[in-house]
C-alpha cells in the first residue's frame, strides 16, 4: 500500500461498466429527496462555481539515446553514450498533461490548488465551472505543505469560497469534496470526517484532515466542504493499494492552507518561524526516565548555536505550549512555530527540572542544516552493563563523522543484540553524550555515570549524525 498523489495524467483507456435493465429498475424506485437532500443539493449549488480545473501542461522534452534502442544503426553505440550529432533528430518525449482541481481563493482570480498539480509544468490553465479557459500564472508554491496560489485575470470579479475553521471540526463531521477526478469536472463525492491531525509523512509543516468522502485521480488541489460551505481543507491524497479511493483521503487543513496562500500572495515565498531546537516526542519510557508524570510535549534534545533559542531554552526542556497552544506532541511544534512570522515574540510553557514555567522569545527565520556520518574509530573499550562498545572522540572520528567541536562524548563503535542500548535504539556511530545528569566525555566517565545512575530507565543523550537526542535505556 502507498501514499499516492490525488492528480491525474489523462488515462490510456477506460473502463465504462453499464447498469442492466433490472439495476436501471431499481434506481428509478429511489424515494424522494429528504429535506437533508435538498440542503446539500442546495450546497453543492452554492459552491460548485467556486470550484475549477487545473490543466498543467509539460512541453515536449528531448530523451537520453539509452532508453531508445539504437541497435542496427551505425552509430547505435556512440549515440547511446554521447547523443546524436549536430542536426541529428533525437527522439522526442511528446507533451504531457495532467488535470487537478482547485478553488477561487480571492474574487480577484487568486486560485489555490496543490503543488504537486503544477509542480514542473510550462503552462497553466484555468478551466471555471462555466467551461471559460484562462491562462494561469504561478504566483507561489510550497512543496512541504503541498500548496500552490495561481492568478487568472477573466476580467470580471469571481466568486470565492469561504474559508472555515479546520480547528473546529470534530471527527464524524458530514464533508463535501468537489473536484475533477479522472477528467469528470464538477463531480461531487460525500462523506465524514473520519480523523483530524493526521501526519501523513509529507513533511513537519503539513497537518491533514483524513476523510471517507472519495477521492480519486484529478481531485488534487480540490476544496473539501463543510455542512456550512466553508472549505476545511484542500484535498491532496489518498492511501490506496491500487490507485482509486478506498475511503482514504487526506486534505491540507484549511487554517494551515490560508496561511500558506496569504504567504505566497504576498512575495511568491513563505516565511517560516523557527526556534531553533531539536525535538523529540516525550515517551512513556523517556517520561519515566525524566521523573515527569504525563508522556507530553516536545522534548528539546539539542539547541543550535546562535538561533533564537539559544540561551532561552535548554536541553532538557519539555514544551509544554506554545502562544497558549497545547503542544502534545513533537509533531504539533513545527506547525505552531512555521506558522509565526519572523519577528514575533513568543510565549512559551515549558517543564524544567520538573517545575512549570513560562518563558519569552522572539522568533527567528526559518533555515535548516543537516550532517550524516559514518564512523571509524580505534581504542575500543567495552561496556557491559549497556551492551556496547566505546571508544574516544577524537579529532579524526570528529571529521570522519561531521560531529563539530562542542560536542563531547564517546562512541558506539559495537552493538552487542538484544543488549539494553540496542533495545532502546542506539546505534554504531553514535556519540553517547551524557548519562543520567553526568556528562560522559571518556569511557571512565561512562562507567562513573552507571555506576551512580539512581533512575531505571536511564536517560541517556546522544549525537548521532549532528542532531542529538534522548533515548531511555532499561539498564540490565
């Protein structure tokens, strides 16, 4: 089973099953429409001119000489290495194009759909509900929540959608999704709210509404309703072993989706807050291993030098809320933060040494760095206790493994299975930074912190790849 994206390039064939004589029997005794009926036809009624087509469009592109079979030609070889020579017609990929859905974000012709729609085409076109075709400029998109503002000018004011309040909905909400699957424009498809806050893997910024409402291919970028015509979401995936809806669809929510697009129509660019930590999920095991009743909040594993936090939080520090916002989890905090401007000074709730506090800060632009190591180290020293062997930082192990200057440790350079530490997740590689409340800088140190550990499971911090995180080790 995969993750696909919801838009569609035209299909090769298709496949058109007939209703039989008694089946058209059957449809023709259904019983008149209930008043619900008549509400969401009125609905559908209301919003449908909102709703558009998106035709992305990629220009014919020349294509590598090895994927063609130039075998019998003269030349068949040295085309395939180096290409055709000047005035030779190499074979051409024909244009492509592909159909998404959208909506009318602003009267003004500001349009929303998803990135993915849109993403590498040369043209973009706008079909309104009404058939009109216009040319479509791509004022912004954002890959890593998946949506993207276009621009028509049809030379008249339009009618937009109103946006709702994704934070309200609850699970079980009747929905409306309204869209162009498979090339079908206007079709619409209804069902409920079947989970909020979904994480998808599509990225930190990204928060998804889960729907039984069925979407298929071509209704990306497409509006999911609420009972009140307010757009909830923007639909952008579905969970599907074969390609067609199987009562698992994902929408953008909507609050996310305003911020983004108010974003891009402003410079084409979003401007994303950043703290600057490391974060982790609280776990049951961590929580134990900290003394900390409730299994909640991000827990700050590392502080970047000279970021916003820097300073302000530590490591250690579990975010308890953000702006009076309730972080639960590490996925809720990049969503809060990405979501503030550059700038703006911040209220935090955080648990330190096990009291509650509130702290300020201002934050800063978002910017991201990241470092992956491999390992070679010498001067191996065994630990029992944990199940693993150690060995020295040193200057050489530091560069090999892209570990900077403040971090000091010893590394895993084996792994004894199903020992503790291999249990609790660590690695070769990693860099054991501190044990309980002792920094471990040489294997003696290490010894000293199991020996006078007094929690079970340990806390223990580690560096691995340059991010540094906590893991609860169950001592043996």
């Amino acid at each position: 089973m995969s993750i696909r994206k919801s838009s569609l390039l035209f299909p090769r064939t298709s496949n058109w099953i007939g209703v039989g004589a008694l089946g058209a029997a059957m449809l023709a005794t259904t019983a008149l429409p209930s008043m619900a009926d008549e509400a969401l036809a009125d609905l559908v009624e209301t919003v449908s001119p909102s709703v558009v087509t998106i035709i992305a469009e990629q220009t014919a592109t020349p294509v590598q000489g090895q994927e063609f079979d130039f075998e019998g030609h003269p030349f068949g070889e040295f085309f395939k290495r180096f290409g055709g020579p000047e005035g030779f017609n190499m074979p051409q990929r024909g244009p492509s194009q592909g159909l998404g859905s959208g909506f009318v974000l602003d009267e003004a012709g500001y349009i929303v759909t998803n990135h993915h729609v849109v993403d590498n085409a040369s043209t973009v076109t706008v079909r309104l509900s009404d058939d009109r075709t216009f040319d479509a400029e791509i004022v912004g998109t954002d890959p890593l929540t998946d949506i993207a503002v276009l621009k028509i000018d049809a030379g008249e004011n339009l009618q937009a959608v109103d946006m709702g309040d994704s934070d309200v909905i609850r699970v079980g909400e009747d929905v409306v999704a309204i869209g162009n699957p498979f090339g079908l424009s206007s079709t619409v498809t209804t069902g409920i709210v079947s989970a909020k806050g979904r994480n998808i893997s599509e990225g930190p910024y990204a928060e998804f509404i889960q729907t039984d409402a069925a979407i298929n291919k071509g209704n990306s970028g497409g509006p999911l309703f609420n009972m009140e015509g307010e757009v909830i979401g923007v639909n952008s995936a579905i969970y599907s072993p074969s390609g067609g809806s199987v009562g698992l669809g994902f929408a953008v929510t909507s609050n996310i989706v305003e911020h983004i697009a108010a974003d891009l129509r402003d410079d084409g660019q979003v401007s994303r807050g950043w703290l600057g930590v490391s974060i982790q999920t609280v776990s049951p095991q961590l929580a134990a291993a900290m003394g900390i009743d409730a299994a909640t909040g991000a827990l700050v594993s590392d502080v970047i030098a000279d970021s916003p936090a820097d300073g302000v939080l530590k490591q250690g520090d579990v975010i308890l809320s953000f702006n009076n916002e309730a972080v639960e989890s590490s996925g809720d905090l990049p969503i809060l933060v990405g979501t503030t401007k550059a700038g703006t000074d911040s209220t935090l709730t955080i648990l330190r040494d096990g009291k509650e506090q509130q702290i300020e800060l201002t934050v800063g632009q978002h910017q991201s760095a990241a470092a992956e190591a491999d390992t070679v180290v010498e001067d191996k020293f065994a630990d029992s206790a944990l199940g693993v062997t150690v060995a020295p930082l040193t200057e050489a192990a530091r560069a090999e493994m892209g570990v900077n200057d403040t971090v000091n440790g010893v590394v895993v350079t084996e792994l004894q299975p199903e020992s503790p530490a291999a249990k609790a997740g660590l690695q070769r590689g990693d860099v054991i930074v501190r044990l309980g409340n002792q920094d471990v800088e040489t294997p003696d140190a290490l010894q000293s912190a199991l020996d006078s550990v007094e929690s079970d499971p340990a806390l223990v911090l580690i560096n691995r790849g340059g991010n540094q995180i906590f893991v609860a080790v169950e001592l043996a």
